[in-house]
C-alpha cells in the first residue's frame, strides 16, 4: 500500500515538473519542420535548434523572420519568443532566411548548406522581382538552376519541352518580349548545355557570383525623409548605407560605407547618423513608423559588424570550417575525376561492345550470304548434270539411228535391181539415205561436243560449289570477337554508389599537395577572368539578337533606367559606389541635407 501510494506520487510529482512547451513552425526556402519549444525558450533557444538540425555552422548571416502588420521583423536572441508580438496561434511560424548578404559570396559562403540557402532565396527574389535583373543575364542565371537542378545536359534525355514545367525567368521579362517558351528554353538550353561537368554546388555558386552584381541585391529598402521633407528611400547593404531616389532603386544619390560610420540610433521616428569624424555634423531622416526604425538599426548593426569582421583575420572556427571546406572541395573534385574517368571507360567499353555487335552482325549477314550461294551453286549443278544426262541419252539415239541408216544403205546396194528405173529410183534414194546420214553424223558430232561442253560447266559448278564450302567453313570457324586493341573490364550496367573503403583512397595534403593546389587557384583565376569577357560576349549577343522582339511598351521604369544606365557605360554596383564616396564626408551629409 504504501509503496502504491510513493508511486504515485512520484508520477505526480513528474508530472508537475514536466515544462509547458508550445509548437513552432519553421519555414526554409525549400522545407518545413515543426518543434515543440518550450515557454521560457528565448529566441537564441529556438535559432540554435534550427541551426543544428539543418548543419548550418556560419549562423552569422541568418535569422528567423515573422510579419507584424505587413511589416517583416526578426526574432531577437536575447528575448523571449512568445514575448515578440507574435500570433498566439499554434503553430507559431517564423521563416528562416538569410538577413545579411556577403559582399563576396564566393570568398566568404563556406558551407554548401549556406550556398543553397543564399541559392534559392536570391533565386526567388528574381524571379519575384524583388532584384532587378535585366533579361539577357536571367537568361544566363536561369541556364545555371538548370544545370543545379538536373546536372549535366544530355539530349537524349533533355528534349525539347523538359524545361515547361519550370519557373526560371521573371514574368516581366517573359511579357518583354514576343518570345513562345519554346523560344526561351532553347535559348537556356544552349548556355545550359556550356555548363557540363559542373556539380550542384558550384552552379548555384556561379548564379550567386552573377546575382551579386545586380543592382538591388541584397538591399533592404526603407522610405524616409530629411530634414525638409524630401521622400527619399534609404537602402541598407553589406557595404553601407545608400540613399536613393523614389523612382530609381538601381543607382544611389549618396553613399556612406560602414568604416565612416560612428554611431547610429533613433528616438522615435527619427534616425541620427554620426559620422566617424567628429567634426562633421551628424545628419537625420525620418522614417514612417517606429517598428521600422527598429529594424533598420537591426539591419544596420549586424551589417556594421560583417564589414568590420571582413576586414579582420578570421576566427579559429572560421578558418577551420575554411580549411575543412577546401579539403571537402579537393576530395569532391577527386571525387568527379574519378567517376569522370569511369564514366569515360564505360563509355569506351559500350562502344567497343557496340563494334563488337556491329561486327557479328557483319559476319552473319556474310554467312547467310554464301550460305545462300552455296545453295545456288549445288541446285545450279544438279540442274547442270540432268542436262547432261539428257544430252548424252540424246547423243547415243542419233548414233543407234545413224548405224540403222547404214544398214538399210548397205541393204539397197546389195538388192539386185533389174530395171533403169528402179536403180534410178534407188541410186536416188541411196543418194538422200547418203545425205540423211551425214546430217545425222553431224548432228551426233554437234550433241557430242555439246555434252562435252556439259560436263566441263558440271565440273566448274562442282568447283565453285567447293570454294563456296570452303568459304562458309572458314566463316564458321573464324572467332566470334576477333582480337582488337586492349579492352577496359566492362563495368556493372548501373554506376552504384560509390564508398571509400579501408585505405582505398587517402588524402595526405602535404607541401607539395598545397603548392599544386595554390596553382590550379590562379590558373582558374586567368581562367575565370577569360570567361567572364567571353560570358560579357555572349551576354551582349543575346541581347542584341533579342532586342529586335522586344515590346517597347511593356518596358518597366526600371527597365528605362538600366537601359539608360547601360548606354552611358555604366559600371558594377561596387565601381559606382566607390566614384560616389570619392567625395568627402561633409559634402555628402551636405549633398543629403538639400536633397
């Protein structure tokens, strides 16, 4: 009884301690997962699961996004999750994206979870025309979500409509231009096809290479206005803070880089700028609603410090998670050489397998042939000695009819005949008997020569009746795979997939290993380089031979502005904000303040 009672209470007691938890949905760029949190968690609490369940280590430039009031917010890590102004509806649901973009993606993007996620968010910012992206280079990104997606390009397998299904270009674009899909996918495929032997996740890195020179990426845009009232859109980036004209996103007015900001902050709806010298006067700007204020001194902090992080000397943790990633990439690359050299084989031994085929058919196709001659030749002989037969039958009647006529010749000239006219009548018919028997004489002899002749074409048909024998034995003794060069041992019909094993492959990177490994980096910079004005080429043929289907008057404001931007030779995004901050501090602030 009383252990019965101890029991129970010690359930009770379990029970009581057991936390309240609450669920939480959080949404990826290509996933959902769910997790029960409970309610003390702060939001550290809740990022760091999300963080370890996907494999994400640089959480530096992630965060977990809600909307309060159509107006996007980030969860804080020092605060409480369900004290954020949150729906109280389970489950509770946060988007995880990126919230600060790099200013190199390919320098700085270590992992190649972190590379998808940028992938596939910038990808859908195009695509939703959030950035701007003229049409010959969505063309051009498009082509690399393809070889993502599907790999290489294979025509036996990618034909014409594989891509109808797929939402690769925005929709202005496609309104641009009096262009059918088809038009389109054969203009992706043929770039797609250039991008063969490129892995998942250097495609996706290459798009990210090309989208961080556009103009509006990795922006964040906020209407505000200065002191007299002007409406002006302030853009927050990985470089610093940019002020904009309404009408044109693409180009700032004004720049001001992070390493010449002191202090930021806000009281209200206003925004107070220090500049880093002190004798320059801070400037302001209003914004419309103070939640906005607190996101953009959200945005401006944590891009703030990427910058300054950029130009230190990486962490310990960095700089391992750098050298494991180039110890990943080398083995990846050792890796598709590998399967690119088995590839190859296989594709040697399909073809010597494939000559081998084509050559057995030769041979039995020629079999069937003489098979088929020597049936000619022995039904060519049979027909041949029948003949012969024949005439030689033929040959020996003549002779028993010319001995007849001899003997009845002989019988008249011994018949005594007494009268003129009956020896008359008989030297006549003794005459023509005469002349019957040397025409049957000839006759024989003309048989007699014609059996001769019959039995040398006999003799022939039976000779060519052997060789063709011959022949057809000698194709049924020749080797049915006749000896050819040196073949590579076929490989299993499907590659499976492939596990290192024991001490089968080891990867020692020694002196030597990161010397080659440092060269290959330059060449593929000389390489990189080489391709970039080769891929400017194209870029620039695409879009001269596509300007001819263009509908002026589906052309955005945007558009007008690229365009204009273009013509005058316009620079990347980095180059015209260099050429706007080579003015001093004070004459920007000024330049603000009168805008």
């Amino acid at each position: 009884m009383a252990g019965a009672i101890a029991s129970r209470m010690s359930f009770s007691s379990l029970k009581r301690k057991q936390p309240k938890t609450f669920t939480v949905r959080i949404v990826t760029m290509d996933a959902e997962m769910e997790f029960n949190c409970e309610m003390k968690w702060k939001g550290k609490d809740l990022f760091d699961l999300v963080c370890r369940t996907l494999g994400l280590r640089e959480t530096w430039f992630f965060g977990l996004q809600y909307t309060i009031k159509d107006t996007v917010a980030w969860l804080k890590m020092d605060k409480k999750v369900l004290d954020h102004d949150v729906s109280k509806e389970e489950p509770v649901t946060f988007h995880f994206l990126a919230k600060f973009y790099p200013e190199n993606a390919e320098e700085e993007l270590v992992q190649e979870i972190t590379q998808h996620l940028f992938f596939l968010q910038v990808k859908k910012q195009i695509l939703d025309e959030k950035i701007y992206c003229p049409p010959e280079a969505s063309v051009l990104l498009a082509s690399y979500a393809v070889q993502a997606k599907y790999g290489d390009y294979d025509p036996s397998v990618h034909k014409r409509g594989f891509l109808a299904q797929e939402e690769l270009l925005p929709k202005r674009v496609i309104n641009l231009y009096q262009m059918t899909p088809e038009m389109w996918e054969e203009r992706i495929t043929a770039w797609y096809a250039e991008h063969r032997g490129r892995a998942r996740d250097e495609a996706e890195m290459e798009y990210l290479k090309i989208a961080q020179d556009l103009e509006m990426y990795g922006v964040n845009y906020f209407a505000i206005r200065n002191k007299k009232g002007t409406e002006l859109l302030l853009g927050v980036d990985a470089l610093g803070l940019h002020i904009y004209d309404p009408e044109n996103r693409l180009t700032p007015k004004i720049s001001f880089p992070w390493n010449e900001i002191r202090n930021i902050s806000y009281s209200d709806k206003e925004f107070t700028i220090k500049p880093l010298d002190k004798k320059i006067d801070v400037f302001k700007f209003n914004s419309s609603k103070l939640r906005v204020n607190k996101l953009i001194l959200q945005l401006c902090i944590g891009n703030h410090d990427l910058f300054m992080r950029r130009r230190k000397a990486d962490s310990l943790e960095v700089q391992q998670m750098k050298a494991q990633a180039r110890e990943e990439k080398a083995r990846k690359q050792m890796e598709r050489q590998r399967l690119a050299r088995e590839k190859q084989m296989r594709e040697e031994a399909e073809r010597t397998r494939d000559e081998l085929e084509r050559r057995l058919l030769q041979m039995k196709e020629e079999a069937t042939m003489a098979n088929e001659a020597l049936m000619r030749s022995e039904e060519t002989a049979d027909l041949l000695a029948e003949k012969a037969q024949i005439t030689e039958e033929e040959a020996k009647l003549l002779a028993q009819k010319a001995a007849e006529a001899e003997q009845e010749m002989q019988r008249i000239k011994a018949t005594a005949i007494r009268t003129e006219e009956e020896k008359r009548l008989m030297e006549q018919k003794v005459l023509e008997a005469e002349v019957l028997a040397l025409k049957m004489a000839e006759e024989s002899e003309r048989r007699a020569k014609e059996a001769d002749q019959l039995k040398q074409d006999l003799q022939e048909a039976r000779e060519a009746e052997r060789r063709a024998k011959q022949k057809l034995l000698e194709i049924a003794t020749k080797p049915t795979y006749p000896p050819m060069n040196p073949i590579p041992a076929p490989l299993p019909p499907d590659i499976p997939s492939f596990s290192l094993i024991g001490d089968s492959l080891s990867f020692d990177f020694k002196d030597t290993d990161m010397k080659r490994l440092s060269m290959e980096i330059e060449k593929e910079k000389v390489e990189y380089m080489e391709k970039s004005k080769h891929l400017q080429e194209q870029l620039n043929e695409l879009k001269t031979e596509i300007e001819a289907l263009k509908l002026k008057e589906r052309e955005t404001a945007l558009d007008i502005l690229h365009n204009e931007n273009s013509d005058r030779g316009g620079s990347s995004k980095h180059n015209t904000i260099k050429k706007l901050t080579l003015q001093s501090a004070k004459s920007r602030v000024a330049f603000f303040e009168e805008l």
